[in-house]
C-alpha cells in the first residue's frame, strides 16, 4: 500500500465517527487532508455537521469544499478532532507540528470531547523523539529559546521556507525544530519547554488522542491510549 493509499485508507474510517450535528476540529497535514475531503463528501451525501480548522489551509480548504464552519465563540464545544500526527508512541503520546500547525491543532483538540489520531503505521514508534520536536516560538525571543532548548539537551533548528527566510506560522511566530534523541520522559520535557519564556507551544501532545486509526497492510488498525 502506497503511503497516499494509507492516508486514504484512514481517512475514510474516521469519517464513520462522524455523526450528523456534530461539531468537528479539522487537522492539519496530508492525512488530515484526506479527512477533510472525505467529509466533504458526506456532507454533499447530506451529513449536517459545523468545523473548526486548524490552520488557514483546512479552513481555506473546508469552505471550498462547503463545509460549514463556525468559530469557538458559536461553538465552545467541539464533539471530536481528526488530525495526523508526525509520530505516535506509547500511550497515544504525539509528536506534531510537522506542518507548521501546532499550536492551533492544539487549541482545536482541546477543546474537542475526543481526538481521533489518524495515520499510515510508519507513524508508530516505541518512543517518542526520532522526529525533530516542532516548538513555536515568539520571533523576537527566538535566539533567547534557542539558547534555552539547548540547555536542557535539544538541538534547534529555525524551520525555514523554501526561499530561506524563516517560516512564519499562522498566528506571526517562529518554529524550531528541536533534536531530541529518543525522549525518556515526555510530560518531564513538555514542563521544561512549556517553562520557557517566548515559547508559544510545542509539539507534544500528551494524553490529548482517545483513539488512533492505523493503517497497514492487514487494513485499519484502532489504538487506545
Ligand atoms: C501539522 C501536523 C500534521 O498532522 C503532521 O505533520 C502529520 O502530517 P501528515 O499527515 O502530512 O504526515 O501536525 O502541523
């Protein structure tokens, strides 16, 4: 099964957690593309349903494809999240950020009632840190965080644009990709960054997924924290 297969594959199943009238937190990413035009079909087969996007990209991209959207001051409550991850340890622990979308895939998932994780298996690991951690940062403090992240043993890396210039996210701030190492203890990690001045949001999202859908080649696999 090819990797766009995959995604497709779980994208397809998440759509059957979807029920009419509910409220729904769109991700971010390729996997969470797929979601989004899955839905987007059952909608035009009459699923009634209200979305928060993520980022500009799943809401530029819902709306195109008519979904309804609404915003947290209509909708405080979200029924559930479907969004990717760049990896998935033990305990649904999740690495994102992948895209550039952390910290409002964050604020989308926290205020969902659950969280389903979609993903092809190369996703899964025994431990989380093989993937540089995404960690939004305040522009103008970048080079005081920089300097901070490396204290606690990572190694930064400003994400750049294809043109060099540094990537901005969609709410103006900075991301540096951190080189863990596998991360022993990741709530412990979480609170060291969390405890930095000029960090906006990082990309570990501890006990947040209630369900992951895995695709391989024996077909969806689901996972509970
Ligand atoms: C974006 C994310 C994505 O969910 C993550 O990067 C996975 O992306 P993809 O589905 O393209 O592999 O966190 O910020």
């Amino acid at each position: 099964m090819t990797a766009t297969e995959a995604k497709l594959l779980v994208a397809k199943r998440a759509t059957e957690f979807i029920e009419d009238g509910m409220a729904v937190g769109l991700g971010t990413g390729s996997t969470a593309t797929q979601f989004i035009q899955q839905l987007a079909l059952r909608v035009e087969q009459g699923l009634r349903i209200r979305c928060v996007g993520s980022s500009k990209a799943s809401h530029d991209l819902a709306k195109s494809l008519s979904i309804e959207m609404t915003t947290f001051r209509e909708t405080p409550v979200l029924d559930v999240a479907v969004d990717g991850a760049d990896e998935i340890g033990p305990g649904l622990a999740l690495i994102k950020g992948g895209g550039g979308a952390l910290l409002r895939e964050k604020i989308v998932i926290s205020a969902a009632r659950s969280f389903i994780v979609i993903a092809d298996s190369s996703k899964i690991v025994d431990r989380l840190g093989r993937f540089p951690l995404p960690v939004e940062v305040i522009q103008m403090a970048t080079p005081l965080v920089e300097r901070k992240v490396r204290d606690l043993g990572l190694e930064p890396t400003l994400r750049r644009d294809k043109d060099g210039s540094p990537h901005v996210t969609d709410e103006g701030n900075y991301i540096l990709d951190c080189a863990c190492g596998q991360i022993a203890d990741p709530e412990q990690l979480a609170a060291s960054i969390r405890g930095i001045v000029g960090v906006v949001e990082h990309g570990l999202f501890l006990g947040m997924a209630t369900r992951a859908l895995i695709a391989s080649d024996e077909g969806v696999i689901e996972k509970m924290p």
